[in-house]
C-alpha cells in the first residue's frame, strides 16, 4: 500500500522506488540503474549565465558508477564562474540524489542529476548560487524558525511561421484554446516531460501575448508550479526552462525567455508565489485574512526590491518590460488581487461556501480550509533571472521584513487598492519609490543594500562585487528612453538578449 500512493506520479524513478524524490538514496539510484539497464549519466550544473550545463559519462562498472555518485568529478570554476580566479579554480561537482530523472529525450536509457559545488577542501563552495540558496533557507529557519516555500510562473514565447488559419486576436491570447492557439500542443508535452524529470507543475495554458512581426507568429505561453520548498523550487525552474529548450530544437521552432521582445507587446514574467509554512501551516493566513507574519514578508520584499531586480532582471531588455501600463510593476507597493502592484496578494479560498456543491448539487457538501493555497507574488523579475540567486534574495528579504521592527509601518505605508497606472491616481504613483529603470541603476541599488545581502554569511562579497560590476559595463542610464520608440534598435537588442537565463 505505501508504493501505490507513487503510482500517479509522472516521475518514473518515484513509481519504481516507491518513495518520494526527498528520500532517494544512492543504493535506490543504483538499484534502478541495474534493473533498468541504464546506461549513461549526466550531471547538470548552473554557471554565471544562469544556463544549465552538462558533463556525461558512460557507465563501466559497478565500482565506477559508485564512484560517480560517491565522489563526483573535477571541473573548471574559473571557467563556470566569472569571479573565480584560474590559479585556483579546480572544484568538484557531487551530484544530489533527490534531484534524478530519466533523461527524456535520449535514446539511450539515461539518468540525469543536478549537481553541488564543492572546493578542493571537499566543503560547499560558499560563492555558489545553489549554496546561496541553500545558507538563506538555513538562516531564515534559524532566525525565525519558519521554511519558504515558492513556485513560478515560467512565461515564454514561441515564435513560428505566420499561420492566417483561425487567427488569435493581437494581444487578446490569455487562455485561448485550440485551433486559435497553435502552440498548445507542445505546451502539454513540455509540461509532460518537466513532471517526469520531477516538475511540481499546477497547470499551463496559453497567456495575453499573441502577435506577428515580420512575418512570424508570436505566441505567449505559461507553465506554472506548485509551492514546492524553495531548493526544490528552484531546481524545477531549472530543468523546466532546459526542457522547453531541447523540446523547441526538436520541433523546430524557436523559444525565449526573453523580457521584452517589442514595445506595446506583453514581456515575459517569471512572477514568483511565495509562503512562509511552519509545522506544516500557512502562516501568511489565518481565518481568512492575511496575517501579520505576512505583511512583514511583504515589507521585507518591497524593502529590497530594488536591489532584487540585480538577480531577477539582468539584462537592458528587462527594463523595457518595468514600464507603466502593461501589466508589469514600476511601484514599490503591495495589494489585493491588484496586477499595477509589485506584490500582489491573489484571490484566496476564504469564503464559507461549498464552490464545488453548488457547481455538482449530486456531491455532498462539506466544509474544507484552503488557506494552504494562499500566496503572495512578487512580480518585477524575468525570464533573465539567475534563478538561485533571486530566490535566495527573496529568502533574505523574507528574513528581512520578519525582523524589522518597523516592517508593519512600512506595509500600511505602501499598501495601495487602485489601480496606480490610471491617470486619475497619479498623485498616489508620484508619493511611491519606483523600481530601477536600467541595469545601472540596479547595480547602485544593490551597492547600496549589499550588507543585507552578506549578514549571517548567506550571500559572499565576491559574488556581490562581480554582480554589481557585470551589470554597470551595460552603460544602459538612459538606453530605454532613447529606443523605445525605435523598433528596429528594439529588435537589434531583443536579439542580443534573445536567448538570456
């Protein structure tokens, strides 16, 4: 009976095991590798540009592959990061065994695992993303005894050849369904494969994107996640935006993640839904209302938000997506169900009715907390996210905000319930700090707030510096007022940046 509650699970090692992913140990990788007749294994790993790198081999031997999941192998750090030196570079990279998947794309049976950076001393390398993430959960745990839990909402483009056959309304794609949405089909096996290779997925379907440039159909798309804990969280978004890659090359068509791709069109988000959970509870809700705990979260969110973007949106093109009136922040405030906000808190389940009784009369009614499904959106970062970084700087501005002692005063001061783009509310936008409009400006933010960043040791001062210097050589102050109003610059920068995160 304890194997059959894995039986639904998309994640071939969890129905095999019979156990979650949490819990995989080395015997049960190897015990599947033997049985399945696997072959080769992959080790996966996330450098500076945020990309998911590779490193194969071939199985030779029991020994060897014990060897493999034991000890791991040496790669190159200077090469993988750019603030590492190459006098003193070499690193090991060990693989973590709740991470394996079937590789679904080989022929041949493989498996495939993420990795952790260690030193030559055998301990976690301290400037790693991944370790970042994982010191800024450690910390946030010690310090106020609660776990984060996150999911995204992975937005992408797919762009294919203009199709004049049942035509999606210009920017009115949000839901559609087939024929006038062409790229359905490939959203559902994309979000097939993600759940197999361990994706916590909630639902996917097509967004307000839809366009045609030059010939070529722009189609919007959304794959969002399930609260997982924020590692996991993490990884997910990394195999998910790997996934959608390799499957695009196989159906020859493109894909990006890329902020903006024209003006007047909706960017690319990577929104973020956030929860703070304790002995297995939301504790950003209580009886139907939003609890203190967070609103604190929120203070500490909107205090380092200009800083965040340093980790959330890292390339000129970001900025071209944080302007007024398309559906993206540029305030740094909070609210209800309110989409002109940074933070926005959702529609939550905390009304008394029984919603699924009414709707099904034959079904008995009965009377269920949802209060599990609350979340609070943090909504300026991008597809160019590096993805460890931005949720460990959530982590740390969670941490933030439950600390400070001003952290309610400062929620009741910039919490807002009207829409700030429309001109009539223009006084309330003018009174509220704005998010930074350039990579520059992003970099000056977070030399400002960079202590917050380093207590307790989560994030390391070399990575802090080398991030602040990689986003000044942008020298983009005032490159957002001077094209955006010509497409083709746009266009010429959009390509740059096509392929970001």
């Amino acid at each position: 009976m304890i194997a059959d509650k894995y039986r639904l699970s998309p994640n071939l090692l969890v129905q095999y095991l019979g156990k979650p992913a949490a819990e995989f140990t080395k015997e049960d990788l190897i015990t599947f590798i033997e049985h399945n007749h696997v072959e080769l294994i992959n080790f996966h790993y996330v450098a500076d540009d945020g990309r998911l790198k590779t490193l194969n081999f071939v199985i030779n031997n029991y020994e060897h592959l014990d060897n493999l999941l034991s000890s791991g192998e040496r790669v190159d750090g200077s090469s993988l990061f750019a603030h590492m030196e190459a006098g003193s570079s070499d690193l090991y990279v060990i693989p973590r065994y709740r991470t394996a998947f079937v590789n679904p794309f080989n022929e041949i049976p493989t498996l495939d695992l993420l990795c952790s950076f260690f030193t030559k001393d055998g301990v976690p390398l301290e400037s790693s993303p991944e370790y970042i993430l994982r010191k800024a959960q450690r910390v946030l745990k010690e310090k106020t005894g609660f776990d984060f839990e996150v999911m995204g909402e992975l937005e992408y483009y797919v762009i294919s050849e203009e199709d004049d056959l049942f035509p999606a309304e210009d920017q009115k794609g949000y839901h559609e369904s087939e024929p006038f949405s062409k790229m359905a089909e490939f959203r559902t096996e994309a979000m097939r494969l993600i759940a197999q290779c361990g994706g916590n997925i909630k639902y996917g379907h097509s967004e307000v994107g839809n366009f045609v440039l030059n010939g070529k159909n722009y189609e919007q798309n959304e794959i969002e996640f399930l609260p997982s804990p924020i590692e996991e969280a993490a990884d997910q978004l990394i195999v998910a935006k790997w996934i959608l890659r390799r499957l695009a090359y196989d159906y020859d068509i493109t894909l990006t993640f890329a902020p903006k791709i024209t003006v007047g069109k909706a960017g690319s988000g990577l929104h973020i839904h956030t929860r703070l959970m304790k002995n297995g509870k939301n504790a950003f809700v209580a009886d139907g209302e939003l609890t203190d705990t967070a609103r604190k979260a929120i203070a500490g969110y909107l205090k380092l938000a200009p800083s965040l973007t340093a980790f959330g949106n890292t390339n000129p093109t970001s900025y071209f997506r944080l302007v007024p009136h398309q559906e993206a922040p540029t305030s740094i405030c909070w609210g209800d169900r309110n989409r002109s906000t940074l933070v926005r808190v959702p529609l939550g389940w905390s009304g008394n009715t029984d919603m699924a009784h009414i709707a099904n009369p034959l079904e008995k009614e009965q009377k269920q907390d949802f209060s599990f499904k609350q979340t609070v959106e943090f909504r300026c970062p991008d597809g160019s996210a590096d993805i460890y970084l931005l949720l460990a700087g959530l982590t740390v501005a969670a941490r933030h905000g439950l600390m400070a002692k001003d952290a309610l005063t400062y929620a009741d001061k910039t919490y807002v319930d009207i829409n700030i783009f429309d001109d009539k509310n223009k006084e309330k936008a003018d009174s509220l700090e704005v998010l930074p409009d350039s990579c520059v400006r992003s970099a000056a933010e977070l030399e400002k707030q960079e202590s917050i960043y380093l207590e307790y040791g989560v994030f390391t001062e070399d990575l802090l510096d080398e991030r602040i210097a990689y986003l000044k050589k942008f020298d983009d102050a005032h490159l957002r007022a001077k094209v955006e109003k010509d497409e083709q610059e746009m266009l010429k920068l959009v390509e740059r940046f096509f392929y970001c995160g």
